[in-house]
C-alpha cells in the first residue's frame, strides 16, 4: 500500500513536500503518514494539517505569478518593439517608392 509523508522542506531529490513509501499490507502506519494520495491536479502539492487535505504549495504559486507579471512586462515590450519596428519599415518603404 501507498503512504505519504508530508515534509517540512522540500525534499532535495525530488523538488517535493512529500515522500512516497510503499508498504506492506498490514504493516503499523507511522503518525506522520497518511494514506491520502496528493490530487493529480496539484502541480507542488504540500500537505496542509489544519485542514487535513492536500494544498497547492503557495511558494510555487508566487512564483508562478511572479513569472507571469514579468512575462506580461516582457511581452508588452516586445509588442512595442514590433509596432516600432512596422512603423519604420513603412515609413523607409514610402520614402524609398516616393523617389
């Protein structure tokens, strides 16, 4: 049978908060294990005691805002550059075609 063990850091292994054992069927289960398995739609699940479930880990979830705000800055920058770009290409088409 499949247990968890819920960390309070990551492990350096697998990047995760949890440690996956498999025991024997039978076989007494440690107080720091649970049997819950983590939601497949949890990317860094991390076990949360008061609420006895499994939760997204909010670092990762930081992260990943912060990951997207300097994408949207980044993608805002590029799109600028572009639109410059287009400009100009036009304006030294008209003055090469005017002549």
């Amino acid at each position: 049978m499949k247990v968890y063990q819920p960390l309070d850091q990551k492990d350096p292994a697998t990047e995760m908060w949890y440690k996956e054992w498999n025991l024997p069927e039978g076989f007494p289960l440690p107080n720091d294990v649970t049997l819950l398995a983590p939601d497949s739609t949890l990317v860094h699940p991390k076990w949360d005691n008061s609420l006895g479930a499994w939760v997204e880990d909010e670092d990762f979830i930081a992260i990943l805002i912060g990951r997207n705000e300097n994408l949207s800055a980044d993608l805002k920058i590029a799109t600028d550059r572009v639109d410059m770009t287009e400009s100009a290409l036009l304006d030294l088409a008209d003055m090469i075609l005017s002549k």
